[in-house]
C-alpha cells in the first residue's frame, strides 16, 4: 500500500490534470500489475458463458514472445478432469473451453475460483493462474412442496408464530434469496429471519385471533424473491386450518440442541435424543416429532423417529464436505399445537484422507551434462483434512541425485549433483508425502527419470600400441590387423567410425599402402610389402564417434615386414654376363692352391641370406674342393701333367631359406704355365654339345648291356632249374643215388653281408660334360649300414668325396665302414665369412649365427681381398687372351669387390679403398711365379 501511495503522489504532482476516470483505469492497472509480479494472474468471468469467450491474454499479460509459445510447449496443468479453460498458443489468449455452472462447481461457496498453471519449457517455467467465476442470476428460488398445511387452534393468541418452510436458491450474493413476500391476509403478517450460516427463512405470526366459526380455513401465497435483475421468485401455498382450541402446547427442555458427531461414523450412529412434552390429556398431550428447516441434501444423511425423537445417521457423513450442520425440530401433538427447536451437530475431522500427489509437469528426458538445480518435475500435494490431519510433509526415498524443494503450494524436484548416464540410465525415483494426523497417513508416487545421453565419452582403444607381423610378398587387399575402440555413449555418440594418418612411406603417401574399414577397424593391405624396401612402419588410427562435437582417440600400429626367401643369389665374381670366364691354373701348383673365390650376396636377411656353395656337377676326382661356405675353389693335390689341360667347374650357390633358391656360375679352370690359343678356349663350347651327345649315347649304351645282362641271368636261372629238376627225375625213376658234384659245393658266405643273391650288386655311373674323354666316376661299394641321411644332406656334399686332408673318401670305403659325421666340417672363426663369433671350431653350432650387417661386409671385403691376391699369382705373359691376362694387367684390372659393397637389408653402401699405394702392385713376376703361389697358400 505504501508504493501504490508513493505512485499516487508522484502521479498526483506530475499529472495533476488526470480526470478520475484514467486515475481509477490507472490503479486497476496497478493491481494487475502487483498480481503478475506475485506469480499469479488473476482473471474474472461471468459463469455460463459460451465455448470460446476470451478470459485474458496470457502472452500480453506475461510479457511472452507468441511466436515461442508453440516451441515452447506452453500448456495448462489443472487438477481438475474438466478443461474449463485453454491456452491458444498461436495467440496466447486464453478462453472458455467447457461451459461453467458455478453452482456446479463450488455450490454454495462464496468465492468460486479455478486455479491451474501456465507450464513453458526451454527454460522450465510456470506461472499460477486464478480464475474467479462470477455469479449470475439464472436459479430461480423454489420451495421443496408446492403446498403446505398449517393446522391453527382458534384459540391461539395473536403473536404465535409459526415458522414457515425455507426456499432454496442457487445462486449466491445478490442473486440469492433476498426476501420473502406474502398474499394479502388480515390475520398474519410475515416475520423474515436470518440463521447463522445467511439462510433466510420466515414466521406467520398472527396478528389477529381465528375464529373457527367464520372462517375454517385460509389460504395465503408466500412468494421467494432473490435479489438478481431481473428478480427470479418462486411461491406456495400456505393452507390454514382452523381447528378447535388445545389449550397446551408441546415444550422442549432446550430451545436450541449442539453436539458433535466424528466424521465417516458408520449409519445408524445414534447423534441425539430431543424431547418434548405436552400437559394435555388424550390425543392433545401425544406428541411426535418431525424435521422442519432442513434441506434435501441433510435428508439424505440425518432421521428422526417421530415417536421416541431419536436422530441418527442414513448416511455417509464426510468433514470434508461440511463442517456442520443446522437443523430445526418440530413437536406437535393431536390437537395441532406445536413446539420448535434447533439442533446443531458440529462434524470433528479424522484422519481418512491420505495425501494426494499429482504431477503438473514431467521433463521426458533429463541430460547428463544439466547443472545441479536443473528443474526435472513440479509437484502438487493436496490432503481434504485440516489442521494437523492436512499437515503434509514431502521426501525423496534412496541415494538419488535428486531433491525437493517447496515452490509455494508446489514441490521442485530438481537435480542436486552431476549426472552420468554411464553409470545410471535412469533413476527411479519414490516420492513419498505423509500427513501429521494420528495415525499419519502417506502416499507414494514413483517417477521414472530418463537421462539423456550427452557425447562426454571418447572412443578407447583396447590398447595404444598395436603390433603385427606381415609376410613380405603378402596378397594385395589381406587383412594384417583388427583394432577396436570403444564408447560408452549411447546410439549415435557411441556410433564410431575408423580412419589412418601418419606420415609418409618410402615418400609415398600412407594410403597407397593400407586402408581401413570405417566401420570395424579393419586394416587391409593395399599392396605387397618388400622386405628389402622397408622393414617396419607406423600406422596412426583415429577413432571418432558420431557426436557432436564428436569426440576421438588415437593409436599406433607398428607393422613388422617379416623377410621371405624371395631373392635369389647374386655372384658378383665372377660376373656372367655371357662370355666364357676362364681361370689359369699353373701346372706347378701344390695343393690347397687357391684356384679362384666365388663371390656371391643374397639380398634377403637372416637364415634366408646364408649362402652355401657347392659342385653342381662332378669336379676332376681328386683335383678341386670347394668351400662350401666361402666359396674357395683350391686344389686337393698337387698338379702333375697327366692331368686333362681344361676343366669346366659348374658351381652351384645356394642359400638357408625355405625353399632355397640357388644360382650356378659355370667356370674355366685351364691348366697351363703359358696362355694357349684362342682356338682351344673355343673348344669348350664345341666340348659342352660333344658331352652332351656323348652322354646320350652313354645312356643308351649302359641300357642296352644292363638289358642284355638281365636277360642272360633269366636264362642261366632257367636253365639251371631245368636241369635240377631233370636229375631228380632220374634219381626217383632209377633209385640210385649219385655222390655230390666237386663243384656242387657252395661256401657259407656265397651270399653278401646284406643277406643277398651274389649277383646284386651297385652301380653308379655318374658322367659329366667334362668326362667325354677319360673320366668315369669311381664306383661306390654297397654299404648296408651307411647312413642315407648323410648321402642325401646336400650340406655334406663334400665330405662324401674328399675330407678336410684330400684323401678320396671312395676308396677308403671299400676298407672300412662309414664313419660317423664328423664335425669337422664346421669352419672356425677365421673361415667364417666374417666375424660372425671367437668360438673354436668344436664350441661351434651345425650352422654359424644370422650375420650383423657389419659381418657381411668384412666377408665381401675379405673375398675380394683373397681373389685379387689369387689373380696376383698368375704369370701374366700366359695370360693372352684378354687384356687381364696381358702383362701390363695388375689388381687395378680386377674388379675390387671392398667398393660399393651393398649390405643387404641396409640402406648403406660402403666403400672400401686399397691399402697399398697405386703403383706398388704386389703381382710377382712370371719366375717366381710358383714361389709367389707358395706363399699366397701359406
């Protein structure tokens, strides 16, 4: 009140010319105003009106934007079953829905009011809403009978009173009942009274006495005017019978009865017993007792036995209903007089009506990601009973990152700590309001909350670092890994999707390489891998979810290229390309002369770059050994001039891989102090189609004895079987018995030492290109006990023919047994092609250790240091053919293998540089040619 003074003084001193008229538009503004400010709007209608009258405008009212109303999802929440009103959201007016009958709707209540709440989301926000229903006049008063009869003793004196039945209007206020208007009479007027709860009602009082003998009866009109305009009123007929005079009337012993009555008392409860008495004799003084002034509806809950006077209940009584009742008794006996009392029964509450819990408004979903305070539900809780009985108390039963508070007549459930759907999707949530009656009551209302997925969760890999191993030579579009990340987000935020970044292979982009599959992780190869090429790279895998923003994670894949045995030996001395190589061997040489060295590199690593050499076709029996693994070609025995002049050496290089993949270099060895003709190197190639031929024919010859062989055998066995069955034919016919035979006689060990015929016997005719003229290999004894494992192990090779010493293998065997494998065969440090290890020889395994890369390069040093000294022994002027074979030829003419050597599995080239200063060739002359050889053997 002070601020609508203050705003009326100010209004007054700056605006004194104002007519009324705008001061009291002004002041209703004001309170409209006051009320928006409070949070509740106020609106008053007339009742009855029809379906789509404007009640206000909510938008205009409020401050809202029309045009969010619909986005919003503005709506109106009521407890009652019937919208009365409704919300436009295209314009925000809010209008008449259903037709109101106050009376309908809150009876006899003074103030009808209709309160809902306008509920907006996007923010939550709700605003309480009353709406008075005015009252019209459309009831019209009315009487329960249309006729009465009122019995008069004529002796009655003037002033007795008479109470009249009430009328009954609906409406309230001024459009109630109002007065009570009588027909025109001599005898009565019309006293108008009013009860404590505003119901009129009326007395005849007589005003002049009744004399029977006139007049026996009278009848008067009572009209029932309300005060609505037009007036509504409704009549009766009051018909008065004059009866002969009852000199007593009947008396109660109270003019006015009160008692309580609990309400839901069961029916027949016994509330009160009145009593009334007449001192007249016979039929005057029998009294019985009857209702006067009650409505219909307390007929239906209240009785009284008009003998004994008892009033007990015939219905169900309710306090929430009403809170009491009045109720007028009458007494009257034979004669017609009558008494009147009242009777107040005041109705106690019980604690019958549990709290009722109903819910204005319920979010669908609440995100995870909402702030502590967040508005989730609003809560309304009613209880009928009063006092202590509608005391209501509202919580919140479990752990549950909720709570209530108090919103005037409603409850906030709200959040009040951070969410996770990850660890709770949804929260079921029991409200429980309980009142403060005795026993309390309570009720319950369980409410589902869904929390709503936010992208708060990253994609995880199960691990950071993926390792695989790939074969090299792998087939294009092969799967070499799976990875898998995971998000504990829900539908499309845990949607994850794969792609690969990383920097460059090789200068060529990741891509080109690999791929992936967006929807599995699935990583294929987009082409072969070469082991030789590279020999691991790095893959970077990014997860990403179908977030928004979307959320990623990374990891690594580090792929592995596993070496395979794909590359074949390389000889790089000495070099075929075409021409016939050809290697002077001096006729003075003694054994364990280094002929020449096969130089050979394989671009595989590992076991897959081991190299073994070996003869690929049988040497000169006895003359030339081959390292098989240095490759050294050296004499086994000296030198002696029966010796053929030329020797083809096929040489075959193999290495560890599985399957091994080999190469053959075919060399010349010619043995000659001085440099033959150019004719005789020519020799060769005519020799290799000669040896060829010749060994054709050699098959076919040794085809044609072995069948020869075998067929004279067949015969001298069937032959010799005929004749022995002949004998014995003649010996059963005749009976005679002939001495043994002198040559009949077979020695015990006629057989072999394998227990076979005498005849069996091996053979091996191995024939090389070089073999045309006079070398046949040696045949080999059949040995039952030798082991096949050692004949046939390519490894062991030499050791078959010839052993460390140069002893020929063959003919010791003829003498003895096969001996047990010797390990020998393993090379010492200082024959390892390079430093592979210090053990000795008997410390060493059946094969030496993967080299290093380090190791590699000293044996390609090392073997070309051994075959420039080797080509250094030679007496240049029998070397004519070629310009390395001139005399002015030094090691500057050979190849020197230390430079450029390539490593394989390396991206390094090294470079060796000669030790000795040019100029100072270390080649000796052609006499100490066999001096020079000794020492370069030494």
């Amino acid at each position: 009140m002070h601020f609508l003074r203050c705003i009326g003084m100010d209004i007054t001193a700056k605006r004194g010319q104002w007519t009324l008229k705008r001061q009291v538009q002004f002041f209703i503004f004001i309170l409209s105003l006051i009320d928006t400010v409070c949070g509740m709007l106020r609106y008053s209608i007339p009742e009855e009106m029809k379906h789509g009258s404007f009640v206000g405008n909510i938008a205009l009212d409020l401050t809202l934007d029309t045009q969010k109303l619909a986005a919003r999802n503005a709506r109106i929440v009521s407890e009652r079953k019937v919208e009365y009103c409704k919300l436009n959201i295209n314009t925000g007016v809010l209008f008449v829905n259903e037709i109101i009958d106050r009376e309908e709707l809150c009876g006899q209540i003074s103030k009808c009011t209709l309160e809902f709440q306008v509920v907006l989301d996007d923010p939550f926000m709700f605003y309480d809403v009353l709406v008075e229903i005015q009252d019209i006049n459309d009831n019209t008063p009315s009487f329960r009978k249309h006729e009465t009869e009122l019995e008069i003793i004529e002796s009655t004196m003037p002033g007795a009173r008479f109470p009249l039945e009430s009328a009954h209007d609906s409406d309230i206020g001024s459009n109630s009942l109002q007065t009570y208007e009588l027909s025109q009479n001599e005898h009565f007027i019309l006293d108008i009274q009013t009860r404590a709860h505003e119901i009129s009602f009326c007395e005849l009082v007589l005003q002049k006495p009744l004399d029977r003998e006139q007049q026996t009866e009278l009848v008067l009109i009572l009209s029932a005017v309300d005060g609505g305009i037009p007036h509504r009123s409704g009549t009766i007929n009051i018909h008065v019978i004059v009866i002969d005079a009852n000199d007593n009337s009947p008396v109660f012993g109270q003019a006015t009865y009160k008692t309580t009555l609990v309400e839901n008392a069961p029916i027949g409860t016994l509330i009160l017993t009145v009593n009334a008495t007449d001192i007249d004799e016979r039929s005057f003084g029998k009294v019985t007792y009857f209702f006067n002034h009650i409505s219909d509806e307390d007929r239906r809950l209240f009785a009284i036995d008009s003998i004994t006077a008892e009033i007990t209940t015939i219905g169900q009584i309710d306090f929430e209903k009403a809170k009491g009742y009045d109720i007028g008794i009458q007494a009257k006996d034979s004669g017609g007089q009558a008494a009147y009392c009242k009777l107040h029964i005041e109705i106690q509450d019980v604690n019958d009506n549990p709290p009722v819990i109903s819910l204005r408004t319920l979010s669908d979903s609440v995100p995870e990601d909402s702030l502590p305070g967040t508005v989730v539900a609003l809560i309304h809780i009613h209880d009928d009973d009063s006092a202590d009985n509608g005391r209501v108390r509202c919580s919140i039963s479990g752990n549950v990152p909720f709570k209530l508070i108090t919103a005037g007549k409603n409850y906030k459930l709200i959040t009040n700590s951070a969410l996770d759907r990850e660890k709770h999707s949804e929260y079921n949530i029991t409200i429980t309001a309980s009142d403060e009656g005795t026993p309390p009551l309570s009720s319950k209302k369980y409410i589902n909350v869904i929390i709503s997925d936010v992208n708060d969760c990253p994609p995880t890999f199960e691990k950071t670092l993926y390792t695989t191993y790939v074969m090299e030579n792998n087939v294009q579009g092969k799967q070499i890994i799976s990875v898998k990340a995971t998000d504990f987000d829900k539908g499309k935020n845990a949607q994850v999707s794969y792609s690969l970044y990383g920097d460059n292979v090789q200068d060529k982009p990741l891509s080109s390489y690999v791929s992936i599959n967006a929807e599995n992780g699935a990583i294929f190869a987009l082409r072969p891998f070469d082991y030789e090429e590279f020999r691991e790279f790095e893959i970077h895998v990014k997860a990403q979810d179908g977030g928004s923003p979307p959320l990623t994670s990374n990891a690594t894949v580090k792929v592995f290229i596993v070496d395979q045995n794909d590359n074949f030996p390389r000889i790089l001395y000495p070099k075929s390309d075409g021409s016939v190589v050809f290697e002077m061997l001096p006729q003075s040489a003694k054994a364990g002369y280094l002929v020449t060295k096969v130089v050979a590199v394989d671009a595989d690593s590992g076991q897959n770059a081991w190299l073994s050499y070996q003869p690929s076709k049988t040497m000169e029996p006895g003359l030339f050994s081959i390292g098989l693994h240095n490759g050294e070609i050296k004499t086994l025995r000296d030198v002696t001039d029966k010796e053929p002049p030329k020797h083809k050496l096929v040489v075959l290089v193999k290495d560890n891989g599985q399957p091994s993949n080999t190469a053959t270099v075919t060399l010349n060895v010619v043995i000659s102090d001085s440099m033959p003709d150019v004719s005789e190197f020519n020799d060769f190639s005519d020799e290799v189609d000669q040896n060829t031929n010749l060994t054709l024919y050699l098959v076919i010859s040794l085809s044609a004895v072995s069948s020869l062989f075998l067929v004279s055998i067949i015969a001298l066995v069937s032959l010799k079987f005929c004749k022995t069955k002949h004998s014995r034919f003649l010996l059963e016919t005749t009976g005679v018995s002939y001495p043994a035979l002198p040559g009949s006689y077979f020695p015990p060990n006629y057989a072999d030492v394998g227990g076979t015929a005498t005849l069996q016997q091996r053979y091996e005719v191995c024939l090389t290109t070089d073999s045309g003229k006079n070398e046949f290999k040696y045949i080999t004894p059949y040995i039952e006990n030798a082991s096949r494992n050692n004949i046939n192990d390519p490894h062991n090779f030499d050791t078959m023919l010839y052993d460390t010493d140069g002893h020929d293998l063959n003919k010791e065997n003829d003498i003895i047994q096969q001996k047990p494998a010797n390990t020998e065969w393993r090379f010492s440090q200082g024959q390892r092609p390079g430093p592979s290890g210090s053990q000795r020889p008997e410390e060493a395994g059946p094969w030496p250790n993967p080299p290093t890369e380090a190791e590699q390069l000293q044996a390609l040093m090392a073997a070309a240091n051994e075959v420039s000294a080797a080509t250094a022994t030679l007496d240049a002027g029998t070397m004519g053919l070629s310009t390395r074979y001139s005399p002015q030829f030094t090691l500057q003419h050979v190849p020197d293998y230390r430079q450029n050597v390539y490593i394989p599995g390396s991206t390094s080239t090294l470079t060796g540089t000669n030790s000795q200063p040019e100029g100072k060739n270390p080649q000796p002359s052609s006499g100490n040619k066999k001096k020079s050889g000794k020492k370069e053997k030494k």
